[in-house]
C-alpha cells in the first residue's frame, strides 16, 4: 500500500510540475489563496473552533433582533412593585410585569424573571414551589 501512495504522489508532483511550466509563475502554490481559518500546512479539517457564525451571541450575528430595549427601572425593581403585598406565580410576575410597562425582547423572560427572584433571597421570599412575594 505504501508503494502506491508514493507511486500517486509522484504522479501527482508530475502533473503539478507540467501545469506550472504551462500557466508560469502565476500557478505557483504560495499565490493560492487558502480559505480563512486554515493555518498553513494543517491537514485537518476546514471548520473553525467556537460557534458558527449566525448562530447568535450578539448584535448582527443573529442574536438580537434590534436594540436592546431600555427601561426606567431595573428588573428586581419591577418585580419589587408588581409583587408588593401579594403571592404570584413566576408566569404571572412575567407577564403582571410585562403589563406593568417593563420592555423586554427576550423569548424566555419567564427565566430570566426566575433567575432575578432566586438571586435575590433578601428582598423576594419563595412561599411555595413557584411562588415568590416581597419580604
């Protein structure tokens, strides 16, 4: 099997030799252009490390849809004035916040409104499962 891989890549650097001396200095392999993100010499494959592009993570790669959306109050201070004196769900804080005026293009805000009354144990109290008031 070894001899027919040199006997190919003899072949080959003859073939290449031929389409040098016919296209000139032009054919030279270092005026090749290598796509992006393929170092020099590598064998490996072609894909790049990290996230493909598109795939979200910031503005005009696919992740926002627009500006971020701005509001008067932060997040535990809507919570704060939606949950004053009454026990709700963590949906109806979501929305009960949403319809208090509080912006938001998030598709999850559910969790995101979750996440800020269980990093919040000294001003939010948990009654029971999934249901939060003000201390």
């Amino acid at each position: 099997m070894l001899q027919e891989l040199v006997a190919q890549r003899d072949a080959l650097s003859a073939e290449l030799q031929e389409l040098e001396a016919a296209f000139g200095a032009s054919f030279s392999s270092d005026n090749v252009r290598r796509p992006v993100g393929r170092p020099r010499g590598s064998t490996g494959g072609w894909r790049r490390r990290g996230r493909p592009p598109g795939s979200g993570g910031g503005a005009g790669r696919g992740g926002r849809r627009g500006p971020r959306a701005r509001n008067s109050t932060n997040l535990v201070d809507a919570l704060r004035g939606v949950l004053a004196g009454t026990t709700m769900s963590v949906s109806d804080i979501a929305d009960a916040v949403q319809k208090a005026g509080y912006r938001t293009k998030s598709g999850n805000f559910r969790v995101i409104v979750n996440q800020a009354l269980l990093a919040n144990p000294k001003i939010f109290r948990k009654i029971a499962r999934g249901q939060y008031t003000v201390r």
